[in-house]
C-alpha cells in the first residue's frame, strides 16, 4: 500500500476513533487507534501517529487501564518533540499527570498538569469536547492540591506552566519528580521535601518538629500511639533521614 494511502486511511482511523470516544464506545475507540497506528507504521508521519497515540493513552486512561496508559503517552510526547505540536503535547502531559496522581507522585503530577493546563491556553482545549475527560483534569487537580497543599501545588504549577517544550520532554524521559528548572524557583529545596508528604504526614511532622514525642503526637490528634509511629517511619524514609530528631531541619530547608 502507498504511504498516501496508509496516511489517509489512518486520519480515518483517527478521527473515527475520537468519534467513538466521544459516544462513549471505548473498545471501539481503542480498536482504531490500533488499526490506525498499524496503518501508519513506516509512513514517517509523525504529526498523526503521535495524535493517535495521544488519544489512545487518555481512552485507556479513562477506561481503567491506569498502567496501560503511560507507554503510548510518553511515545506520543517522543514523536510530537519531532514537529512541535503543542496541543498535542499538552494532552501527553495532561495523561501522564493523572498517571502520576495515580501513583501519588504528586509534584510530578502538579508540574504536568501545570504544563498541560498552560498549553492548552494557547492553543485551544479540546478537554470540554468529552465530559468524562473534563471530570478527570477536575478532580485530578483537586486531589493534587489536597494532597500538596494550596502554596506548594500552586508552586509546581506554576512551574510547570513556564517551562518549555524541550524542558518537559527531558524531565519525562528522565522520570523526575522535580524537573532540573526547580533549581530556579525559590523555595523549591523545601517543596522537594515536604511535598513528598501526604497532608496528615506533614500534619505529624510539624508536630514533631515542635517537641511532642510520638505518644503526644497520638494524644493531640486523636490517634492510637501505633499509628503515630507508623506516620512517624514514613517520614523518615520520605524525607532520608536517620532520626526524628533531624524532622525539625529538614522542614526548615
């Protein structure tokens, strides 16, 4: 088959897969994406097979398949790099900050969806074209903010709304949770630390940090003294420290 014509039966492909999405059929969606991804192998296109891919990670993303997704997604980001489309792009990075909520890496998560949220400005957001996609971005970025906090998430998503295409791609490949450009933004050596920490183990670390043996720390918050040195561990590994002794410094970074 010529490359021609493998091209326009996967825009066909595509599109009809966006269309399925959109009706809610799922598999049929899914099912297109891989025939359309099929048709394109060898045609050197990279502006659709990046699409497709695209569109395939966020279906099998919203369809439950959680660790599914994050392969197609960060190829796509790979292959868009080659022709600098932004949406595109910004859709990748949407995806993957929902798959880095999901594994509670949420820094990463917020510099993503920091990113996304930025792009999208500039370029259009398909997002409101299908409901459940707009849920998702919705009560993903909550539950960020939850888990990090107001000041630290608004940090990190500020972030990642400055950073640059290239910047992104690099800390995508590299797996980081903060990208090498967080040097830059003040306060940032501490975010890296604390905002490891869910929302009741920055809450016990505080206390820590303020003189209150793990026994006080269960009695003010109401906890059994087991729990207290479970959160009390977590932290430690979290943060790399040795003692709780060295909490009250590792805070203060």
């Amino acid at each position: 088959m010529a490359a021609g014509d493998a091209l326009g039966i996967g825009v066909v492909h595509y599109e009809a897969a966006l269309l399925r999405a959109v009706l809610g059929d799922i598999d049929g969606a899914l099912d297109l994406c891989g025939t359309g991804l099929a048709r394109l192998e060898g045609t050197g296109d990279r502006q659709l097979y990046a699409s497709t891919l695209t569109v395939q990670g966020i279906i099998l993303w919203l369809a439950g398949r959680h660790e599914d997704s994050a392969p197609p997604l960060r190829q796509a980001l790979d292959a868009v790099s080659e022709v600098g489309d932004v949406l595109v792009a910004a859709l990748c990075c949407l995806g993957l900050g929902w798959h880095a909520a999901g594994q509670k890496r949420y820094v990463r998560a917020a510099w993503l969806l920091g990113y996304a949220e930025s792009a999208r400005r500039l370029t259009g957001d398909p997002v409101a074209m299908l409901p459940s996609l707009l849920e998702e971005q919705e009560s993903t970025q909550l539950a960020v903010r939850d888990a990090l906090g107001d000041a630290a998430f608004e940090r990190w998503h500020g972030l990642g709304a400055r950073m640059t295409g290239t910047e992104i791609l690099q800390s995508v490949r590299a797996d980081v949770d903060a990208p090498p450009s967080a040097r830059c933004v003040p306060g940032a050596r501490r975010a890296r630390a604390a905002d490891t920490l869910t929302p009741r183990e920055r809450e016990v670390a505080e206390l820590v940090a303020g003189g209150l043996s793990n026994r006080e720390v269960a009695e003010r918050l109401v906890i059994s003294k087991r729990t207290a040195d479970t959160h009390v561990e977590r932290i430690l590994t979290k943060l790399g420290l040795r003692s709780r002794a060295e909490i009250p410094g590792s805070l203060a970074d």
